[in-house]
C-alpha cells in the first residue's frame, strides 16, 4: 500500500498540472509536449501545496487520502473539460525527429537522452541511499515538516524571544521560523503518503523537479525554433552543471525550487515579450508569483521581470522621460537621507525591507571569491567561460537588435541582483567565506544559459531578429 501512495503523491501533483495545462495547449507545435510537461509538474506540485494551506485554514487536519481524492476530482475534471477540444497543428509544426535529422544527429541525440537517463538514474539512488544531509534541510525545512506530520496541522513557527515568553503547545520555533512554507509542505506531502516520517524518500520530488526543468529547458529552446539536437544539448548543458547536480542528490535545499521556478518563469516570459503568446504570460505570471512562496529571495527576482516590462511598453521618449525621472528621484532620495516608512527603511547606508531582512550597505570588492567559484573551482564546469565569451562576441548585436537588447535587459537585471547581493551589501561575507555564492548564482544559471542558447542561434544560425528602431514593437510582429 505504501509503494502506491508514494506513487500517488509523486505523481499526482503531475497529472493534475497536465490536466489542466493542456486545455490551453492544443496545439501540436514545436516543443509543445515537453513543455507542458515540464511546467505541469511545477504547477502541480506548487498547487498542491496551496491545497494543504486551504484545508489548514478550514481547520482540517492533514490527511492524505482526503487531499488525493480533492486532486484527483480536480484532475478528472480538467481532463473532462478538455475531453472534446480537438488538436490543432500550430504555425510552426515539429517535423519528426527521425526524418528531420541526420544518421550522426539521431546517433547523438539517442547518446544524450542515455547519458541524461543514467545520470538521472544515479542522482535517485544518491537520494534513496542518503539520510537528510543539508544543513537547511535538517535545521528549517524537514524539522517543520516533521512537527507538521506528526501533529497532522501547519502550526506556528515564530521567534525564539516569542517562544520564550509564550509557553504554549501551540507554537514552535527554529532559527529560520520565518522562511516560506512551501518547501516544508512539499516534505509534508510526502510524508502523508508514507504515513511516516523517512528522511531519504521526502526528497524524492527534488529529483522530479529537476527533470521538470530539463523537459521545460528542451521544450522552450524548442519553442524558440532551435533545432531537436541544439535543444538537447542545450538541456544536457544545463543538467550536467555539478552545482545542480548537488543541490539534486543533497536534496533538501529550496534553491532546487527557486531556479526552477525563476527561470522557467522567465522563459516564458521572453517568450510572451517576443511573440505576445498569452498562454506563456500566463504560465510566467503564475510562476513570477509564486517565487516568494519559495524562498525570500523570491521577492528581489519579481523586480528582474520589470526593466523587460517598461522598455517593451514604453516609447524611446517616454523611457527618456521615465531615466530622467528616475535619475532625479535618487537624487532626492539620497539628498534627504532615504525613505523610512514604517518598518521598510532604505537609507544610503543601510536597506530593510520586512519578511526579507536587514542589510548594511558598503562597497566590498570581493572579486576573488567569484573569480574562484565562477572560473577555477569544479561548480559550473565551463559555463562561465561560455557566458563571457558569447556575450562579448554578441554585444553589438544585443544593442541594435530590439529582441535581443529587450532579453538583455532581463537577464543584465538578474545580474544586477547578484551584484548588488555581494558587491553593496554585507553579505558580501557570504561571497568571502564561499558559503551562498553559488547557491543565488543557481537560481539564475538556467534562464541565463538559456539566453545564451538563444544569442547563439539568433545570432550564428541565420535566423536574427530585426535590428532595434528605438521604438518597442508590438508584441506578436515578427523579430
């Protein structure tokens, strides 16, 4: 009985998510199967999690079967209503992979697929063979999971100093009371299944998240009109970094599930700023919402998604304007010594902002740390060189073509982030003492590679977009 409501509660979530993506995904253009698949899993199991918070509220106690059979009716009825939708061939149909390609292509393509499948095969038995090992996983995320299963309901977490002088059977504390819930509820439903408490099979979903992301990557580079083989490729780049790799077998982290969730967010957001597909809007505003339900961090990536936002929508003048604007009230903010409202202060010394944190502010030059961790140490195999290289060799491009200055703008915010994190703040001494460098880098790894795929075939493969007027396109013209 136990095999099967592990079955259920892994793949459920799945099924559920492919439900209902379906219904807007009708047509059998390229990359459309894998994408849907990818994005489902994600959705699903991020929907589940709203479920268990929804029957916490109504004062239900967490049971599994109850929970399944809700996903279960939910599931049944998006396939009911997509039961008579006929398939439409899309405007740009997939030809076969075996008539599209050549004898060596097909060759390779079938290496990568074996390569990426034992890979996959031997990160599952690391998590099956491993007790919980991460230090955020056994001091935050599974010991409020634990509490949560065996009391059956999502009670508090608060500070220690409120613990302390409340003495109540009610309220719990850990030093990281205040993090997001969704990974802890993920370990939850896993444990629901089991009916017990097992530090190995609760990380089992941090195995389907990554293949989520792998089958999203290949169906978006698909999307974008690269070929079978380069997707791939593309995909087994991105699979094969060690960094992620680790954060799969050690599962137990949330940065698994921020990247995922980001970056899949952010490529269907080039995708519906390049071609005004509505599905991808929606596919990355759901995503783009529900990044903070993951990490805190959360919260600093939505703003990557705007710079994209007011350059695609606003004339060369009004972006003039709004510069200027923008100029002039930092100006003034910094003349009057910052903003203090309530709790949120942001002042030329320091940065608070409530449920994120506390933040000194100063110029730390810690160029060393990245220089290790980006381009000698083992973290990202080449990656680096590769973002460098192509970047350097794509810069006129990227300023006088409109599509590709427009993604840049997404991606160069992202990286903006990153360098604000360690360079102006102090967690830089994250970055000295090598401790979350990688860690934020990872969640925007993925959307960054696959920039970089997309430079290298809009660029090299005859196919780029027209050069940039100045002037914001209409989203849906052709690039």
């Amino acid at each position: 009985m136990i095999p099967l409501q592990l079955f259920t509660a892994l793949f459920l979530p799945w099924l559920l998510g492919i439900a209902w993506l379906r219904l807007g995904w009708r047509q059998t253009a390229r990359g459309t199967g894998p994408l849907v698949l990818g994005y489902a899993y994600l959705l699903g199991i991020l929907f589940t999690t709203l479920v268990m918070r929804l029957w916490d509220a109504v004062g239900l106690k967490q049971a599994f079967w109850p929970l399944a059979g809700l996903l279960l009716c939910l599931t049944l009825l998006g396939f009911w209503m997509g039961r008579h939708l006929p398939w439409k061939e899309g405007g740009h149909t997939a030809p076969s992979i075996t008539r599209s390609q050549s004898p060596w292509q097909k060759g390779l393509f079938a290496l990568l697929i074996a390569l990426l499948a034992i890979r996959f095969a031997s990160l599952g038995l690391e998590i099956l063979w491993r007790p919980l090992y991460p230090w955020d996983a056994w001091t935050t995320w599974a010991p409020r999971a634990q509490v949560w299963f065996a009391l059956k309901e999502l009670v508090a977490f608060v500070d220690s100093a409120t613990w302390l002088h409340n003495p109540s059977n009610e309220i719990y504390t850990i030093p990281a009371w205040h993090y997001p819930k969704t990974v802890s509820l993920i370990q939850l439903w896993i444990s629901l299944a089991l009916e017990r408490w097992d530090d190995s099979l609760i990380s089992l979903p941090w195995l389907l998240c990554a293949g989520a992301l792998g089958l999203a990557f290949y169906g978006q580079l698909r999307y974008w009109r690269l070929t079978p083989l380069a997707s791939l490729l593309g995909a087994y780049l991105l699979l094969s970094l060690p960094l992620l790799n680790t954060h799969i077998a050690l599962a137990g982290y949330g940065d698994l599930w921020l990247a995922t969730t980001y970056s899949l967010a952010g490529m269907a957001f080039l995708q519906w700023l390049r071609t005004g597909d509505s599905r991808q809007g929606w596919l990355a505003l759901l995503l783009v919402l529900a990044c903070p339900l993951l990490k805190r961090e959360g919260l600093i990536w939505i703003l990557t998604f705007l710079p994209p936002l007011l350059i695609v929508h606003l004339s060369f003048r009004a972006m003039l304007f709004t510069g200027a604007g923008g100029l002039a009230g930092m100006v003034a903010w910094y003349m009057a010594g910052g903003i203090r409202i309530g709790e949120l202060e942001i002042t030329p010394d320091l940065i608070q902002i409530p449920s994120l944190g506390r933040f000194e502010l100063a110029l730390s030059p810690v160029w060393e740390p990245f220089y290790q961790n980006l381009f000698v140490m083992g973290s990202w195999n080449l990656l680096w060189y590769l973002v460098i290289g192509v970047l350097a060799l794509s810069a006129i491009r990227i300023l006088t073509h409109r599509q590709l200055f427009v993604d840049f703008t997404f991606i160069g915010s992202g990286l903006i982030v990153v360098f604000v994190t360690f360079f102006l703040t102090s967690n830089a001494a994250w970055a000295e003492y090598y401790t979350s460098i990688n860690r934020i880098l990872l969640h925007l790894a993925p959307i960054l590679l696959f920039y970089i795929l997309v430079l290298l075939q809009q660029n090299y493969a005859g196919n780029g977009p027209r050069p940039y007027s100045g002037l914001p396109a209409k989203r849906g013209e052709p690039q």
